[in-house]
C-alpha cells in the first residue's frame, strides 16, 4: 500500500513538473489535505411513515374527524411510527459505537488534530 501513495505522488509531480515540457495541473492552490474538515450538518433521512399518515388523514376528512371511524388507520400509524423509532435508535446506537460510515465533522476534526498532515504540499 505504501508503493501506491509514493507511485501516486510520482505521477503527480510529474504532471506538475516542467522538465516533461508544459505542466498538465496548474493548481490555484497548494495540493495538500487541510487539517480540518467544513463543519456542516449532516443530512437528515427522509420523512418516515408518510403514507400511513396521509391514508389516516384522508380517513379523517372523509368521517368528518371522528376517531372511531378511523381507529385501523390510526393503529397502522402507530405501528410504522414505532417502528421508524425502533430502527432510528439502532441506527444511533451503531454511529455511536463507530459502525456508521460516516464521522461527524466535529469528530474529524478532533481526529486530524491529532494527527495532521506531514506533508505540506506533493
């Protein structure tokens, strides 16, 4: 593996370099990683259970409001919310622990402080 990141900034010192004739990149900015990262918020997942609540909603409308009409309806509701809990507080649980994928930026940010980047520039 450590092959490939020297074969890497090989080539890329090559297409810098202006003894092969005129250099391929011209960057605007020093190529190196910065040691933080943006802290932006991350994505929030898509609304659960839209459609139990619309079926429920439009039974509502349709009975003039009255709970007891739509008591089926609600009850399937209920079960999708509960279930959409369910899954959410697992899923927390996993980032927590370090299984989600992605790190929060502020997490990151701790992290490549403690080890930022040797190299200022290829």
């Amino acid at each position: 593996m450590a092959t490939k990141g020297t074969g890497l900034q090989a080539k890329v010192s090559r297409m810098l370099s202006k003894d092969f004739g005129k250099p391929i990149l011209k960057p605007n900015k020093p190529l190196a990683l910065r040691n933080e990262v943006a802290n932006r918020k991350l994505r929030q997942g898509e609304a659960s259970c839209l459609t139990e609540m619309s079926v429920m909603m439009a039974c509502w409308k349709q009975s003039e409001f009255n709970h007891a009409a739509c008591a089926q309806e609600v009850q399937a509701f209920q079960r999708c919310t509960a279930l959409a809990q369910a899954e959410r507080k697992a899923r927390m649980g996993q980032e927590s622990s370090g299984q989600g994928g992605r790190l929060h930026p502020k997490q990151a940010n701790t992290l490549l402080k403690r080890h930022p980047n040797l190299y200022r520039e290829i």
